[in-house]
C-alpha cells in the first residue's frame, strides 16, 4: 500500500509536506470519529460535541501551512 502512495507522489510531482499533512489530518478525523462515536454510545453528548469541535480545531491548525501557501498562491497571481 505505501508503494503505491509513493508511486502516486512521484508521478504526480506533489510536495512530501502536503502529503504529511493530509496523512496527519486523516489520522485526526479518524481518532476523532471514533472518540465522538464512542462518547455518544456511552451517552455523553455534550463530550462527544467537545471532542468533535477539539478534532475541528486541530485539522485547522494542522492544515495551516497548506493555507499559507493558498495564499501566497493568490497574492502572486493578484501582483501580475
């Protein structure tokens, strides 16, 4: 299986760092969805919310470099 992401990096000619990112950001909503399901089971709701919004926070602040980059993108082409 990683072959084939590695595989699919190369040819596609995409940043590693964006690659980490997004496997990162994965990780997190998964971990998440199973600790809000698991809340909600145990009928917590209002843990089961937190711990949704927690998740939330971290993909943004995770994803924050892919942002950065969005925008340098956007201003570059505004400049020409």
């Amino acid at each position: 299986m990683f072959s084939t992401i590695s595989n699919i990096i190369a040819v596609s000619d995409i940043s590693t760092s964006y690659v980490v990112i997004l496997l990162k950001v994965i990780g997190i909503c998964l971990v998440t969805e199973f600790a809000v399901n698991t809340c909600n089971d145990a009928g917590s709701k209002a843990l089961a919310s937190n711990v949704s919004l927690a998740g939330k926070i971290l993909v943004t602040v995770t994803s924050l470099p892919l942002y950065a980059d969005i925008l340098n993108v956007v201003l570059s082409l505004l400049k020409r």
